[in-house]
C-alpha cells in the first residue's frame, strides 16, 4: 500500500459524514508585525459539526442547545520527508498557536456559547518504520483543555500515526477509540 492509497481510503472513510478539503493550508498565527506568512500544508482537512437541541411544542421554546465538532487534519510527510520529534513539535505549536485559537474559538476568549465539545484529530501517515522515540512521544501528547470549567465545553486532540511499511497504528491515549477503525483501513 502507499501513503496516497491510504489517503483515498481515509477520503471514502471519512466523506459521508465530514466536509472534505484536499492540500488545506493552516496559516501560522504570526506577530502582527511580520510581512510573512507562514502557512502548513495537509493532504487533507475534515470538519464534522452537529448541532442538537430539544424544544417544546415551538422551536422558539428551546430548553436546551449544543454544539459538536472535529476537526481531521492528515500530514502525509511524503517520499524523503522525514517523521522526527521536530515534525511532532512542530505540529504541536500549530495546533496550541492556532488550531485552537482559530478552529475551535474563532478567535474569541471562549467558544460560542452553546459549544459542547471539539476533537481536533491529527492523523500523520509515514511510508517508513517507527522510531521508538516518536512511538512514545506520540503515546504520550497530550492537548486539551477546558472552558469556563466545562461550562462552555472542552477540547481534546487525538493524534494517530500510521506506518504503511510496518501496517502499525498507533494512537495517544485519546486516540484510543479510533484505533480499530484504523487498522482496518491499512489492512
């Protein structure tokens, strides 16, 4: 298998319940005084948002509203791009620096009122083995965060690394979940 049949596994996985986006740039939150801008590629980008709510007799009588989202971002190193600790810690201050800033609270202090959770899962395919440090370093990232003591919801990130040579999946404590799915589509 190769990384770009994985990816149009993860598409047909992924198509009937998110909205889809191939090649996504995230631009770098930057100082104010930069000119530059620094922008990170994705092969693939998802967003998955539900919104619930329970009413009586009208929809103007609502008792309660929430608000469900994730949001996927698949890194696919490529042929000679390299899986080390500094592409995970790269990603990581992506994710703190803007990700979530921007994805999650559109910019403002909180999210909207009615946000109940958002998974932000990042799935990072290497065509090469896994290097027992990054396989720690992976099992051990942990970002999420609550708001307003839970009041306005949490966030959680779920990271998942998958080696096409070696058929392995593995997943941070959060990632958990999506372990099984995963195997299946590298099979």
């Amino acid at each position: 298998m190769t990384a770009e049949k994985l990816l149009e596994r993860l598409k047909k996985f992924y198509m009937s319940t998110f909205d889809l986006e191939e090649s996504h740039s995230v631009v770098r939150n930057s100082d104010a005084e930069s000119a530059e801008r620094e922008e990170r590629e994705f092969a693939l980008y998802g967003h998955f948002n539900v919104d619930n709510s329970r009413y009586v007799l009208s929809k103007k009588a609502k008792l309660w509203e929430t608000n469900c989202q994730e949001h996927l971002f698949v890194d696919v190193p490529g042929e000679g791009g390299r899986l080390d600790g500094r592409r995970l810690q790269d990603i990581d201050e992506l994710l703190r620096q803007t990700v979530e800033p921007y994805y999650v609270r559109h910019g403002e202090k909180y999210p909207p009122a009615n946000h109940m959770y958002s998974y932000i899962t990042v799935v990072i395919v290497t065509d090469g083995p896994i290097e027992p440090e990054i396989k720690k370093l992976v099992k051990s990232y942990r970002f999420s965060k609550t708001y307003r003591f839970n009041l306005r919801g949490y966030m959680e990130t779920r990271m998942v690394l998958i080696s096409i040579t070696d058929k392995t999946v593995i997943t941070n404590q959060a990632g958990k979940p999506l372990t099984k799915a995963y195997r299946r589509l590298i099979m």
